[in-house]
C-alpha cells in the first residue's frame, strides 16, 4: 500500500519552548518499494515512523496508510490495524524478555486470536529461514545481538504485515552482522513484495532502496537515487 | 570528582522522576507512621491504666482488708488509738451509677478528710470544711470540675446515686480539682463523699472497705498482724497492683503485637521503596562512573540522597503517625472504657520516646536498605550497558541460602519461645523473628509456586497469564519483598481470625457447659444477696421445671489476686472440661465433700498452682488463712480473676454462707423460657431486687462482651491493614512503573490498552495469589503461637485451636484483592502510556 503523508506538522514540549519536528511535510512512498529515510540524529526520524504506524498522531495534516486514514482512527482502531498491517522493528530490538523466542514471534498473533496452527506453522518457516528454530525455546537474553534482531525481524513479518517499518535496524550491531540483517530484511520484504520504510544511516542500504528520502527543517525531500532505478 | 556536583546532579535525578520519589518518601513516611501510631495507642492505653489503678490504690504500702470485703470501722479506731499508727486512711470503694452523670458507672470513694493527706492528691474546693461539714447532715458529695461542666451541674445541684436499684438523693458539694490534665481525666471516674455518708448509701452501717496504711517497718506489719482477728489481714499494696497490672498487661501485650508488627512492616516498607530505587539507577551509575566518578563517589552520593529522603520521610511519617495513633486511642479507649468502667482517661499519650522510636526505626532502615544497593551500586562496572538484570542474577545466586538462613531463623524463633521463662520479651522477639525467617523463605517458595502453577497448566490460559508469572520470577528481587509483606499482613489476618474464631467457639462451649439453664434466676440485691428459701422451694415445685441447680456465689478476697469469687453448688449441673485432676473424674466430687476444692485456669495461675499431687492453695477464711488442697484445674471463661469451686460445707465453714444466690432452671424439653418466666416474675414482690433471665439471653451478654473485647483488636487491625496496604499499593506501583517499556513495545506491537491493563492485573491477583497461598501455614502457625503461647501466658485461658477453613479462603481472597486493588490505578496509568516515550526508557 502507497503511504501518503499530507501537510503534516508535529512538534513536541521541551521543557516550555515548543521544538518543531515537521512543518507541512508532505511525501508519497510507493507501495512495493524499499524507501530508506536518512537524515541527522535527533532530525525527527524515528517520530516520522512512529506517526507512520500510528504510535504518535500528527499535530496537524494527516497520514494515509493505503486506504485507512491512520491519522483519523480512534486509538483501538489504530492499535488493531497496527497489529494487522504493520511491522515494526526496532534499533534495541525490543523483544519480550520473559518470553521465549517463539512466544515473543506468535505473541501478537495469539492477542489476534489468529489459530495457533495457522501462526504456529509460519513462525516456523520464518524462525527456519532465520536459522533460529533450534532456539526457540531461548530466552532473548541468551541470543546475541544479531540473532536478537533477527527473531525482531521474524516477529515483524510472522502476520504477513503489508507494510514494515524499521528504525535503525543495523544501528546497534556491528558492520558484518548489520550488513547480513539488512540483506534478510531486503530480501525478504523483496520476495514477498512488502511496502518496507527503513531509517538507516548504514551506507550498504542505498544499495537496496527504491527511493531515498531526508528530512531537514521539518520536511521530507527525495533524493536522487541512480543507483538502483 | 567531588560527591558535591553529583548530589545535585542525582537530586535533580530525582526531581525528573518526581512520582518515584514521592513514593519514595511516602513508602518511608507510612512505614514511620505506623510504627508511631501504635506506638501512641500503646502507651495511652497503657497511660491510662497506670493512672486509673495510681487513683484507686494511692499511695500506701499496706492495706488491711477482710475476707468478705467488708472490715468493721471500730478496726480502724483500734488501729490508731491501741497501736498508734496515725498514717492510715478508712476507705470506702465500690461502684455506683449515677443518673446525672450519664448513667456511667463510677466509682464511688468514701474518705475520712483528716487521714487522707498521706494518701492521696484530692484537691477540693471550695475547702475542705465542706466534706466535714457534709457530716453536719447535708449529703454533699465531690465530682471532678470537667466532669460536672461537661453535664451543666454546679454547686447545689441534686445527683442520684444508684446502687443496683437503691436511689440515693445527693447535692453537689463541690468539685475535685487536680494539677495537670491526665489527673483531671482519671477524677472523672470518681465520685468523693465523706465515710459516713458513704456508708449511708452503701447501707455499710459501721463498715468499710479497707483501710490503707503507710508502714515503714516490718515490726509495725507485724504488730498489726498479731491485733488483727480472723477473717482480717494485712496485704502489701503491691501484691494488689499486680491483680490490676495484670488485666492492663493482657492489653499491653496484644498492643505490644501490633507494634512489633507495625514495626516490621515499616522497616519491610522502607528496604522496599529504598533499594528499589537504587537499583534502578544502576545504568545511571554505570555511566557515573564511566565518566570518572569513584566509588567512593557513588556511594555516598547514593547514601546521601537516600538519607535526605529518609530524613523528609520520617518527620513527615512521625506527623502523619500521630494524627493516625489519636484516630486509634479514641476507638481504643472508647471500647476499653465501655468495658472496664474504672478506666476514664482519653487523653494520646505522645511521648518524646515515640516520636524518636519512629525516627530511628526510619531513619536506620533506610540507612540499612540504602547501605547494600550503595554497595552494589559503588561495585558498578563502568559499562552503560549495564542491564538490570545482572543485579537480578546476583540475587537468583542468593535465594537458596536465603532459604536456609530463613530456617535457621524459625528454629531459633521455636528455641526461644520454648524457653521456660514465660516473659513476654521473649515471645515477641520470636514473632519477630518468625516473621524475619518466614520473609527469606519466600524468594524460593515464590520460585517453587510460579513453577508449579506454570506447569499445572496456568501457562495455557494464555500468554498474559505466562507473562505475568514469569515476570513475578523475573524481578523476584523486587517481587518478593512485595509479596513477603502482603503474606505477613494475610497471615496476621489468619492468625486473629483463627485465634478469635476458637476462642469464640470455646465460650460458647463453655457457656452451654456452665450457663446450660434455661433460665437463671439470681439476686441483684448488693447488699443481701441471698435467694428467699421459700422462693427457691416454690420454683422448684413448678410444673414444667425438670431440674435446677441451686448454689452461691460469694467474692472473697484473696492474697494473691485480689479479688476472687468462690462458688458452691447444692446441685452442680454444669460440665467442666478439666486442664488437670488429683484423682480420676469420678472420685472428684467425694474430694470436694472431702473440703478440697476445684480451681479454675486463671485462679491457679494467679496463685501459682503447679498441677501435680498435692498442689493446694491458701486461701483466706474468716480462720484466718486456710491451705485447701486442690483436685482438680478446669478451663473457665469466667470474667473476674478466676474462680474456685467449694462444697457448700466448706462455704459454710470457712466462710459462714449457706444461702442459695443463684438458680438455673432446667425445663422440660420444648418448653418455652418466657411463660415460666413470667409465673416466676408473679411470685416476687415488686421491691425484691432479683434478676430472670434466659439462658439465651445471658449467652448472647456473655459473647457481646467478647466481641466488644476483640473491637479493639479489629481497629488495630484496620489500622495496621492500612500501613501495609499502602506499602503493597507502594510497592505495586514502583514494580509497575519498571514495566513501562515493556508496555511500550506490546502497545507498539498492537496489544491494545484493555489487554494492558489485563497484563498488569494479572501480574497483581498473582502476587495476591501467592501470597495468599504462602499465608497459610504461617498464619497457622502463627495462631498456634498466639493461642499457645501468647494467649496463654498473658490471660491464663487455654482453648482448643479450631482451624477454619473457610478462613483461609478469606485469607487468599483478601491478598488478591488487595493486591488487584493496589494495581487499579498503576493499569489505568498504563493504558495512558505514551507509547513512543515509553519505547525511549531506559
Ligand atoms: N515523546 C517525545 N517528547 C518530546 N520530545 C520528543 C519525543 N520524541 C522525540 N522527541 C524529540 O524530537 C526530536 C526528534 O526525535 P527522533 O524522531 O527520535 O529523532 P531521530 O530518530 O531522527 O534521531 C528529538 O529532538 C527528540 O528529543
Ligand atoms: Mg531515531
């Protein structure tokens, strides 16, 4: 599904002064496609992804998430949407500590009522596929970072999400195991045809991306990207 | 680096995270409080006592009473014209009502003005020819000055004096004045009049009740003792005190329980909310000190600011604790009022002792909760990505030992309390230490039950479910301080409801043995309280009357307790349920023909009775003192200082009453009480003073009574309740709070807020859970304990333990719901969760 983001603005309270995140930015990321968004630290990324999967609203303006006008939605409607249609990943991986690899994948299927089989049966190909299976009976403590992130990974595909965002993925792992976690999510948004969005300030991903995007001064300009037509 | 720019830095630390810090000082307040006021309520009520008993008993060393409370005056001439002891006081003491006065019970004194001076402080006014020139024929009596404003009485106005049914018309004299406040109280208890009028109202005639002596030397005792004539002797005051401590010490030390348990949740409240907080700071401290910070640095920041809040907690929790203990003293000294009417003092009772009690107890617990995670938090390797769970890890290494030194703890509690010194010290310190040692058993039993119920198939109710509980594993560190207090309260719960629950049941046991009649016939008379013969004859003639036990019942007194009542039975119908026996069951009643006597639980610990043959106690008679041997102990309810059973020959003998004072009337069976009531009620003239009730009636008099007993208990109770659920409440919303981000990655994920909040209460109703579930065997023991050992040695009444078991599901439902309760709020503030802040905690 394309996501249209329409004249938004967001700002936030610090400490008395208003600080202007985005000021009538407006953007159109294509349905099917790798959009990586780049920018500097604290320039108002992870906030565009967080009103993009409707964890934040947007102070005015509004985000179109294929037909569903996220910004609109009451709070149950948005979390349900999210849980359907969305998958999120994340720089610190932020899995369930006193949930087992398996659990932590199925759990949001589970809260959907979706028969355990039906996610049983994908967690496994997925957990396959990552080369974790084996461990998922683990506890994510005993995982290392990169193995961490993968099973983020697998959570954020085992619903067969039509759109996944990801915030830094690689940001937290070193060079050879980033460059192997952002080729898994590539490739996997790839084949399946996912709508994926990723902020990275990984060079290896202008390698994958569709269309790169910056945000500067409250607003969110593409670049050129010849690379990869 | 100096600590100066890391305080502030830490104190502006604080000020961010302002609700955690509230929390802070208010776990350490509430904690102070409680300690503080049950301290108050103690010593008030403690105060109280002291004072009432300080007014009756006066200064003297010595009193001369007589067997049947009652000596003639002309003994008093004798002592001071033949012997010449000119400190002594004629003294008349017996309780009165009086309309006037809302129909309290007071005790009424009558004095001789000239030899009271030694004795004791009554300030009259206006003068002190008024009570002399009472003897000129006016009937003026003396009340206290509050007590007559309190009714609107002056100088001149009209009492009636009520003794049972006799109605004696007075005037007020004048007032009873006193130096300070607490005196003032303790004289509203008191009516004053001179001997003679005293005398004319209790129809004493040349009577008196004692006669209080100052004796300096043992020679002067033993003159006195020599002049005296039987049926008179001469006993130290202190030996009575004892009779009177005795009934303030039962109270003290059921206070004294609270306090201790008041005191250990207070401490648990405050290691709680202290190293909870230093914990928390551990990735704080490991960038410190990843920056330059020292340990040494660390630590004494981390000292310090928890001092500041130890310091603030306290002051505001020794305020906080004295407006709860003046809340507690006025239930408790209302109920006790009602009870014991010569108690009247209402006064909170705040000493500096109290107020420092509580500092201490706050300011060195948090030193001690602060001390180990300052530890631990100085020992911080300079990492940042330290994560808290290397602190949970530590503490996982420790559970087993915990475990251990917990049994090590009850063992010793069990050594000390089997110690043959029955000092209430010694109980407490075991309770304490029962608590304590219950406390470390918990991180393992917390383990062990989150296993089982895992595997039991709790797991497949869900991943909330399984969330929950391993979480509880999870931050067992945290959890099981939480969930050790609420199964100390829940099994404080078990321990009194089980202890009260039996005890119940034994007095109504002892009721139907003792009081089985269906009704009771007895003279209210408190002059002459002997049953007209003729009477007795035609009430045994009545149609439908199947039985009746005729016997007497007449106080005496005793040496060593005070005042005892000694009983002797025409026909004994009760069952007693003996403790000890001289002699197999069917030989008891030829030994009481014999003159040996039956003694009741109480009667034989006041008088130290060992049971074992040839036990006899020493009783006075109008003989002089007399050794009875004793067959047998039985267990006995009676309200009074014990009791003693006598053959109705040896009442006659020793103490010259051969009169009936009471009946029970058994009926033919389904016979109504109320019409043979009525026809025994026609054959009485309107002026005798006797008393009909039915046995119901009295049974529920009876349990009233006992229930009132246990209304303090409850409002120590609430009180206590309150402290520890507001140190659960504390503690619940600390732990929450440390869930946010765990929150915010399942909101993020698509957990919707209602199955949030479902996660959190989940976590709660298992910290109830489990408890609930740990509260049991130790509320069981604890009742043991309380029932066994406590109850027995502080009252001298032992009863069967009746385990409940609709008590223990009380019990868990009581812990889940305050646990689920404390948790409300902290799940309606999670469905708020700002979902990005919540994803950028640390
Ligand atoms: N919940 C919030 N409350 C206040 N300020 C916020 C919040 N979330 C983000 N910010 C601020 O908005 C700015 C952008 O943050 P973020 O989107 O995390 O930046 P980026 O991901 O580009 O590094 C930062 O200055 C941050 O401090
Ligand atoms: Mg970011």
């Amino acid at each position: 599904m394309d996501i249209q983001i329409s004249n938004i603005d967001k700002s936030f309270d610090d400490s008395g002064s208003r600080r202007v995140i985005f000021r009538r930015a407006s953007a159109l990321l294509p349905s099917g496609k790798i959009s990586v968004i780049m920018g500097r630290s604290g320039v108002g990324k992870s906030s565009l992804l967080n009103l993009i999967s409707g964890i934040d609203l947007p102070d005015k303006g509004f985000i179109q998430v294929g037909d569903h006008c996220i910004s609109f939605m009451n709070d149950t409607a948005r979390t349900i949407f999210r849980r359907r249609h969305i998958g999120f990943i994340y720089q610190f991986f932020n899995l369930i500590p006193v949930l087992t690899v398996l659990e932590n994948v199925t759990l949001i299927a589970e809260l959907d009522k979706v028969p355990q089989k039906t996610c049983r049966r994908q967690a496994q190909t997925l957990l396959e596929q990552a080369g974790l299976w084996d461990r998922r009976h683990d506890f994510p403590e005993t995982l290392s970072g990169g193995e961490q992130q993968r099973v983020a990974i697998v959570r954020a595909l085992v619903n067969e999400p039509d759109l996944v965002l990801a915030d830094e993925p690689t940001g937290n792992l070193d060079q050879e195991t980033g460059a192997k976690i952002m080729e898994m999510i590539a490739t996997l948004a790839r084949k399946k045809n996912k709508t994926l969005i990723m902020v990275t300030h990984s060079p290896d991903a202008a390698a994958w991306a569709d269309q790169i995007f910056s945000v500067d001064s409250g607003i969110l300009t593409p670049m050129d990207s010849d690379t990869n037509g | 680096m100096g600590n100066r720019p890391l305080i502030r830095f830490c104190l502006r630390h604080s000020r961010r995270h302002l609700v955690r810090t509230l929390l802070l000082v208010f776990g350490i307040a509430m904690g102070v409080a409680g300690v503080v006021a049950i301290d108050i309520a103690k010593t008030s009520v403690g105060k109280s006592f002291e004072l009432s008993t300080r007014a009756l008993v006066s200064r003297s060393t010595h009193q001369i009473a007589g067997t049947g409370l009652e000596i003639p005056q002309q003994v008093f001439t004798d002592i001071r014209t033949d012997l010449g002891i000119h400190r002594s006081a004629p003294v008349i003491s017996r309780h009165v009502k009086v309309s006037e006065l809302g129909d309290r019970i007071l005790t009424l004194l009558g004095v001789d003005p000239f030899s009271e001076t030694h004795f004791r402080n009554l300030h009259l006014s206006p003068g002190e020819q008024d009570l002399s020139g009472v003897m000129t024929g006016s009937k003026g009596v003396f009340i206290s000055r509050s007590h007559a404003r309190q009714y609107n009485l002056d100088i001149g106005s009209p009492l009636h004096i009520f003794l049972g049914s006799r109605k004696t018309a007075v005037t007020i004299a004048g007032f009873l004045d006193s130096e300070n406040s607490a005196t003032g109280r303790m004289l509203e208890g008191l009516v004053v009049t001179d001997i003679s009028l005293a005398q004319e109202i209790l129809e004493m005639e040349d009577h008196i009740t004692r006669i209080d002596l100052i004796l300096d030397q043992d020679a002067a005792a033993e003159k006195i003792r020599e002049h005296l004539g039987e049926g008179l002797f001469l006993v130290e005051t202190d030996q009575q005190n004892t009779a009177v401590r005795g009934l303030s010490y039962s109270f003290e030390t059921s206070l004294t329980a609270f306090s201790m348990l008041a005191l250990f949740m207070g401490i648990f409240l405050i290691y709680n909310t202290v190293s909870f907080s230093v914990t928390r700071r551990h990735r704080l401290h490991g960038i410190l000190r990843a920056i330059g910070a020292t340990r040494a640095n660390i630590f004494f920041t981390v000292m310090a600011e928890v001092m500041v809040y130890a310091v603030i907690g306290s002051v505001f929790g020794v305020l906080l604790g004295i407006l709860l203990g003046k809340g507690a003293v006025q239930a408790v000294v209302a109920t006790v009022s009602e009870m014991y009417f010569t108690l009247t003092v209402s006064q909170t009772h705040i000493s500096g002792f109290t107020i420092a009690k509580g500092l201490l107890a706050g300011i060195l617990a948090a030193f001690v909760s602060g001390f180990f995670p300052a530890l631990s938090a100085a020992g911080t390797r300079p990492v940042s990505l330290m994560h808290r769970t290397v602190s949970e890890k530590g503490f996982n290494r420790l559970v087993p030992g915990l475990f251990i030194c917990g049994l090590f703890i009850l063992a010793a509690a069990a050594l000390l309390m089997r110690t043959a010194t029955p000092h209430a010290g010694y109980d407490f310190t075991a309770l304490f230490m029962i608590f304590f040692g219950s406390a470390l058993l918990t991180p393992l039993l917390i383990r062990v039950i989150v296993r089982v119920l895992l595997s039991a198939g709790m797991g497949s109710l869900g991943m909330m479910v399984k969330m929950a509980l391993r979480n509880i594993t999870r931050s067992l560190r945290q959890t099981s301080v939480l969930m050790a207090s609420l199964m100390v309260v829940t099994s404080v719960f078990i321990g009194i409801e089980v202890m009260t629950g039996s005890f119940r049941l034994s007095i109504i046991q002892w009721v139907d043995d003792h009081i089985g009649g269906d009704i009771h016939v007895s003279s209210t008379d408190p002059l002459t309280q002997s049953l007209d013969t003729d009477l007795v004859e035609k009430i045994r003639q009545l149609p439908r009357v199947e039985s009746l036990s005729a016997y007497n019942i007449h106080p005496v007194f005793s040496r060593a307790s005070g005042k005892v009542h000694l009983f002797s039975y025409r026909s004994d119908q009760s069952v007693k349920r003996w403790s000890w026996t001289a002699a197999p069951k069917e030989e008891l009643d030829a030994l009481l023909e014999n003159g040996w006597i039956f003694v009741s639980e109480i009667f034989a610990q006041r008088h130290h009775v060992i049971p074992r043959q040839g036990a006899a106690v020493t009783l006075e008679t109008q003989k002089g003192p007399v050794p009875f041997q004793v067959a047998g102990i039985f267990q006995d309810f009676f309200m009074g200082g014990g009791r003693a059973v006598v053959s109705p020959e040896t009442m006659a003998r020793f103490w010259g009453h051969d009169d009936i004072t009471s009946l029970q009337l058994f009926l033919a069976s389904d016979t109504p009480a109320e019409p043979v009531m009525e026809t025994i009620r026609q054959m009485l003239d309107p002026e005798d003073m006797i008393e009909i009730r039915s046995g119901n009636a009295i049974k529920q008099s009876i349990l009233a009574v006992f229930d009132n007993t246990f209304i303090i208990t409850s409002a120590l109770q609430a009180l206590t309740a309150i402290v520890a659920l507001t140190g659960i409440l504390n503690a619940v919303m600390a732990l929450l709070l440390e869930r946010t981000r765990e929150i915010g990655i399942l909101r993020a994920c698509g957990t919707l807020t209602g199955q949030v909040k479902q996660l959190l209460l989940h976590e709660c109703f298992f910290y109830g859970l489990i408890s609930g579930i740990m509260a049991i065997p130790l509320g069981t023991a604890l009742s043991w304990v309380l029932i066994h050992i406590i109850n027995q040695r502080s009252f001298g009444w032992t009863y069967e333990m009746v385990l409940i078991p609709g008590v223990f599901f009380q019990a868990i439902a009581l812990s889940s719901a305050a646990a689920l309760a404390a948790g409300i709020f902290p799940a309606l503030a999670a469905g708020r969760t700002h979902i990005p802040t919540a994803l950028h905690m640390e």
